[in-house]
C-alpha cells in the first residue's frame, strides 16, 4: 500500500484570511491575558467581617473596600455585619475560619478594639498578634463629642462644667466596649476629673437614635457618622477628638485646645486576615488593597471625614508597625481598668 500525501494548496485569499484569523486569535488571547493581569483577583472571594452595625463609620469603609476590589481587582466581596461584645464575636468567627472549600476568605475589618478585647474581656478566645495577620491600614479615624442639636450645651467645657457639677448625672454614649469612643470618654472623665454614666451601643446608628430620642446627652462617635447631621443643625459637634482641628469641620476644636491634659489619641480601622490564610494569597490581596488606598476614589471617600490612609511597602512592615501600635493599645487598655465579664 502506498501512503497517499495530501497537500493543501493556500491561495492568497486563503492566506489572508488564515493570517487575520489568527491575528484575531493572538488579539484575543493578548486581551484575555492583559485582562487577566489587570485583575489578579479573579475568581478569588472574600467575606469582609464588620463587628459594628451597619450604617457606621468602619462598616462605610468596609463596604468601600468591597466595591473597589470587587470592580477593579475581580474579586468578588460581601460585607458581613457582626456586632456584638465590643468586637469579640466578630474576631472570633474570622480568627478561627479557614478558606472554604469554594474558596471564601474572611477577613476582618476592625478598630482599636482589636487589641483591647484580649485585655478586657476574660477568655477573649483569640490572640490579636498569633491569630492574625494585619493586611492594610484602611485608615486613620476621626471621632468627635456630639450632643443633640438643641442642647443646652454648646461647648465642651460647659457639658464638663455641668458633669463636675452634678456628679454622675449626665450620660455619655460609645460604640461598644473597648471601642475608640470608649476610650476617649474614659479619657475625657480623667483628663477633665469628672464622672458621667458611660452607654454602650452596638455602632454609629444606634448612637444617633440615641441622641435623636434624648436618651443620652453625649455620644462620642466617627465625624463621617455625625457630620451630616451637624451640618443640618440636628447635632452639635462639642469637639474632636486629637491635637489638630479636621478639616471637614474646622470650626470645632480639638479636644485639647479645650482641655490640655487630655491624651493625643488617634484611631485607625485596618484589614487582618486569619493567620492561616495561604502566604501567596496574602501578598496579593495586600498588594492590590494598597491599589484601593492610593485610587482617586478612595481617598475622595476619606476626605468627607478628614481621614488618611496609611501605605506600607510589604507585609512585615505593615505586621511591624501594629505590633507596636497594637501594645500601646493594650497600655492604654490596662491604665484605664476597662473589664467586660
């Protein structure tokens, strides 16, 4: 049997359309890689863990990140609210959680209470340094003193004239033990040598039902909760909190203009994933939320409260710099005898 050769003869018009073919192909796949590249999040999923209610300061930024990864990156994000124990519930369920097996991971999406629950709360279950990972520093967060709108008082120095006055008579409100408000009213109580009737609330809309119904007299709560609503004269802003005034209300002073022995005390909200998460994983999500913190966007959303974002090249500078800052929280925590039974 002879093997019979079959040849193909290209014409010239069977060879353009061969070439742009694949020209198209090579487009195409060029294109898809390119696509590919510029969203390295693809397919990847995460569950974003907010330990305050929805409405608040930190679930805003949480819910800023998610859209931002979720549009520029390919990943596909859901915020999750989780209030409850001054954040403990919420660092917990991501502390233990492992990457599903369609590839979900939590992360937390947290405050200064990340370090003072392990210290106030006996058996917190959870170790803020071995359980977790910091990813990104989403930003600092300006807090401030703010009574009801038709408040007799119109100043910080005259609600803390009034509190040493009456001793244990007038309320200020929190969002959730151990959180930054928290710390700040302790601060103000010492600071001005008063005692009020501190409340706990789950986050930044119950701290204003709080105030709309008169049930407190203070609440001490985020400028990106209260600033809306002090712009309309519905709230007053006594001051805020810090050594410098913020920007977007600049004719409310800082708390220390007002009252000089008080602490120079500066919040932050940042993103910590399980101390299990995959080392690759890590890098890349670290990688492209620093993306998110320089985008126009971002930093158009952080000036509506007058806060800042910080950027830190790797990973281990990032661990660094919260495992200093993470024990100067803890000091603070322990000097003011905070406990939650």
């Amino acid at each position: 049997m002879k093997l019979q050769l079959r040849t193909t003869v290209v014409t010239p018009c069977r060879a353009f359309s061969l070439a742009l073919f694949c020209g198209l192909l090579n487009l195409g796949t060029a294109q898809f890689a390119q696509a590919q590249d510029t969203k390295p999040l693809t397919n990847k999923k995460f569950r974003l863990v907010v330990p305050f209610s929805p409405g608040g300061g930190v679930d805003g930024l949480a819910r800023a990140v998610a859209e931002n990864l979720t549009r520029n990156a390919g990943a596909a994000v859901i915020v999750e609210n989780k209030p409850g124990a001054g954040g403990n519930i919420a660092a917990l369920q991501v502390a233990k959680s492992q990457v599903t097996s369609f590839g979900e991971l939590q992360l937390l999406v947290t405050s200064v209470n990340h370090y003072a629950n392990p210290i106030m709360v006996r058996n917190s279950g959870y170790d803020a340094y071995k359980d977790f990972v910091p990813v990104a520093y989403l930003c600092t967060f300006p807090y401030a003193f703010i009574v009801p709108g038709d408040s007799k008082y119109n100043t910080l120095p005259e609600f803390l004239a009034a509190a040493r006055t009456l001793p244990s008579t007038l309320s200020w409100a929190f969002g959730g033990n151990g959180s930054l408000g928290h710390f700040l009213g302790v601060a103000m109580e010492q600071s001005a040598k008063v005692k009020g009737i501190p409340v706990a609330y789950k986050g930044g809309p119950d701290l204003l039902a709080a105030l709309a119904s008169k049930q407190v007299d203070m609440a001490i709560m985020s400028v990106q909760s209260s600033t809306p609503l002090v712009k309309q004269g519905r709230l007053k802003s006594l001051a805020v909190a810090g050594h410098v005034r913020n920007k977007v209300t600049p004719d409310v002073p800082g708390v220390n203009e007002v009252l000089l022995s008080y602490p120079n005390i500066v919040g932050f909200v940042a993103l910590y994933a399980p101390a299990n998460t995959p080392p690759a994983l890590l890098a890349q999500l670290h990688a492209e939320m620093n993306k998110v913190l320089v985008s126009d966007e971002y930093k158009k959303r952080l000036d509506s409260d007058g806060s800042t974002a910080s950027i830190f090249p790797n990973l281990e500078a990032l661990k660094v710099f919260f495992e200093k800052d993470g024990q100067q929280w803890e000091t603070l925590t322990r000097s003011t005898g905070l406990k939650v039974e």
